[in-house]
C-alpha cells in the first residue's frame, strides 16, 4: 500500500515522502480515500498513529481540486480546531510540510500571545486556519476573521475540547460556519457526549477506529509500581538515574506538582523543567525544545500541557500521579510507543489513587502489573486520603474557560499529608514477591 494508490496527487506524495514515510499508517489507509470523495468522518484514534496526516492530506487535496475560491481570498476554507496552543502548533507544522508543494497558505492562532500579528496574517487571507477555540472567538468578535466560507471543518481531538469545556465555544463556532461543508471529527475515545456532539454535527459519517476504543497503544510496556506518595519523588530519582534514562516525560495532577517536582529533581542533579498552562508560551516552547534536544532529561508535564505533544520515539513515560480521568491515563501513555516504536509506561501509585487504578484498568480491560521495589514498599499502616477532584469528588463545572491554560483539571488537590517516611534503600531492585497492591 503506497500513498499514490489511496489517490493523493503527486505533490503531497512528494511532500509525505520528504518526510521519510513509505507507507500510510492504518487511519490514513482508512480514511484519506473517504475524506477525498467527500465523506464526513468520525475517527477514533489517539496520537501516534498517524492521524495529524489523515486528515491533512486530504484536506489540502480537496481544496486544490475546488479550486481558486469565488470568494474574497480573505476567507478561510478550511478551518482545524484544536483543545491546545501545542497541538495548534503542532497541526501547523504538518498542515505546512505536507502542502510545501501546493500553492495554498495556512496559518495558526492561539492565546497567550499578542492578538495584533494574527490580525494582520488573517486580513492578507489563509487558506487553512488552525485554531484553537478561544482564541479564535475572539477574532470572530473583533470581525478579523471570515469564516462565511469555510468547506472543510476538522475537530481534532474533540474528547479533549470537551473536557476543558470548550462545549459552548465550540457550538458558538458552529453556528456561525456554513451548514453545508464537509466535518471530520477525530477523538482518542468516544464518550456519550462526544456521540451527542457528533450527531448533532456530523451528516451520514463514516466511523473509523484504528485501535480498540478506550485501548492504551500496543506497543507500550506498561506496570505500575505501588510506592508511598511521600516517597514517589525518591523513587523516581533513583528509577532516572539507576537506568540511567535521558529521556522522560512524567506527568503530575496538578501545576504546582509539576513545578515542585521538576525543582526537586534538579535539587537532585537530574536535569528537568515544568511545562503546564500556567508558563508563558515562550517558556512552553523552550522547555520543549530543551527536551526534544536531550538539554534536559525530564520534562513534568500535566495533562493538558501534554495532550498531542509528538516527540518522536519516546522511551519513558512515568506517571508521578494518577490522572483523575481515567482517559487521561490513554493519553498520557499514547507518547510512548508512538509511530511503531516500543515504550515503557510506569505508574508510581500511592494507597490514596487505588481508586483511580481500578478505573483505569476497568477502563483499558486489563490489569496492570505490579512491581514493588525492594525498599520501597508501601507502608500498609498508611490509610488512604481523599484526592480532591478526583472521580469520587467531583469539580464544579466550570462555565466557559475562554482560555487554553484555565482547565479545571489542573487546580491543585489537597495538600499532601504529613506521613512518617521510611528510611531509604539505595540498592533497591523490583522484589519478587508477589503483591496484593491492586487487590486492596
Ligand atoms: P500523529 O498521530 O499525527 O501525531 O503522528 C505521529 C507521528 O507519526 C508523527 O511524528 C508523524 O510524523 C509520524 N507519521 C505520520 N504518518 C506516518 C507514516 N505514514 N509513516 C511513518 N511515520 C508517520
């Protein structure tokens, strides 16, 4: 199977090849066929498999075959929204490699930065919009934008729009696109909410699923090793440096777990920085940057910060914390053992997420498997704790967040308690014993 046979002009095939792909991944098998002759999609796959191509290609293959349009060429044709600056970005970059050859322009919009650049770059006209929500309201409201002409709609990553509650953005958005025009829908996990907006949305689609619903990406190791919180922090130092890995993306609940962790873990000698909504979109950038370049060797990240970031070939995810959304934990893992390449995934679960543990494992349909460390063991005596805003509490929705880096999710929870620590190992290794952590 070769990008030629599934109909793509001999541009992006060049483009797609300058890339150093040979063959489309499964979605893009799928659905590029389906996109070109015009069909409304709804595609169910993560990030990693391919997808920022699947719907891309075509997409800049059908406005080349509608041609030049009738309208003022301020006016955008095709429109791609995403839940984040990062994965704005990210989108743009593609929508720019693949379309290198083509003589259609594109352009990316997100908060955080000045307003006035975008202005100018959208009155000179784009072809191709990337934008996230919010954003992309207030050029609506400030008239610097036309959408009257958009053909082609591409919700990327709708489940995540949807749980940062860009719902009301998004309908605001939709009503004032052009009814007739063709929807491509893309979600790691089909919830109800989800179908709701899909049906409401989407006219006759095709349905696509590339892996399993609600499955964790094959390739990816996954254990999760029961720790007390108070010691997660000196296991994670000693996992870094004992396997000596340069590479890791750990993820936290909350902002200021991502900040205290990544300050700890330079305290310790091992190189680190935060990346989360609170940072300044430069400081996102450059912590980034730092670490696809292997300038640092730990990147904290929550989730929202994380979500669709491509680093290529990663080989360690840990989870420092739980997510509080089970989905979240598909997510999170999906940056490992991306593109056909294997990945570790570790979780350091204390006694307060057994919860969040069995709802992740319900969720994905398997058990994860548990490894103590030797020195490491978690003090039975500790009697779990509330996780505020976890699943059992949940948080006052939030009326309409406007803005990429205000997610409910990222509040911080309750403040650790003070526990008695236990002293420390140096030589710990897995212990073979066999445990009963997830049977609790
Ligand atoms: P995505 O799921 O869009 O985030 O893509 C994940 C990664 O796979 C990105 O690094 C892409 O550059 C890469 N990729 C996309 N399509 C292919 C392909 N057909 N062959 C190899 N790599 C690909």
């Amino acid at each position: 199977m070769s990008f030629e046979s599934l109909g793509l002009r001999a541009e992006l095939c060049r483009a797609v090849s300058e890339k150093g792909y040979t063959t489309p991944t499964s979605i893009q098998q799928q659905s590029i066929p389906l996109i070109l002759e015009g069909r409304d999609i709804m595609g169910g796959a993560q990030t990693g498999t391919g997808k920022t191509a699947s719907f891309t290609l075509p997409v800049l293959q059908r406005l080349m075959e509608h041609g030049e349009p009738k309208t003022k060429a301020s006016k955008v044709r095709a429109l791609i929204l995403t839940p984040t600056r990062e994965l704005a970005a990210q989108v743009a970059h593609s929508v720019a490699d693949y379309g290198q050859n083509l003589p259609l322009s594109s352009f990316v919009i997100f908060g955080g930065v000045n307003i006035n650049p975008q202005k100018q770059k959208l009155r000179k006209g784009v072809d191709i919009l990337v934008a996230t929500p919010g954003r992309l309201l207030d050029h609506v409201s400030q008239n610097t934008v036309d959408l009257s002409s958009v053909e082609i709609l591409v919700l990327d990553e709708a489940d995540r729009m949807l749980d940062m509650g860009f719902i009301r953005d998004i309908r605001k958005l939709l009503a004032i696109l052009p009814k007739q025009k063709q929807t491509l829908l893309f979600s790691a996990t089909f919830s109800k909410e989800i179908k709701q907006l899909s049906t409401s949305l989407l006219s006759n689609p095709a349905l696509i699923e590339v892996a399993r619903q609600n499955t964790t990406a094959e390739l990816v190791t996954q254990v999760v090793h029961p720790v007390d919180k108070k010691r997660k922090r000196e296991l994670l130092s000693f996992l870094i440096g004992s396997n000596d890995w340069k590479q890791v993306l750990v993820f936290t609940r909350t902002k200021h777990g991502a900040n205290k962790l990544s300050e700890q873990l330079n305290k310790d000698g091992i190189t680190a920085a935060a990346i989360h909504g609170n940072k300044s979109q430069g400081a996102r950038t450059k912590a980034l940057a730092s670490f696809k370049s292997n300038d640092i060797r730990v990147l904290v990240a929550t989730d929202i910060a994380a979500r669709g970031l491509d680093i290529d070939q990663l080989p360690h995810v840990v989870n420092f914390e739980l997510p509080n959304v089970p989905e979240d934990y598909v997510h999170r893992i999906g940056r490992t053992g991306r593109a056909g390449s294997s990945g570790e995934a570790m979780s350091l679960v204390c006694v307060d997420e057994l919860k969040l543990l069995k709802g992740i494992e319900h969720l994905i349909n398997s058990n994860i498997p548990k490894v103590t460390f030797e020195g490491y063991e978690p003090d039975p005596s500790i009697k779990p704790e509330p996780i505020r805003n976890g699943r059992n509490n949940p948080r006052p929705q939030k009326k309409s967040p406007r803005s990429n880096n205000s997610s409910a999710r990222n509040r911080p929870s309750s403040k650790p308690a003070e526990r008695s620590s236990r002293s420390k190992s140096n030589n710990s290794k897995p212990s073979k014993r066999p445990d009963n952590f997830g049977n609790r």
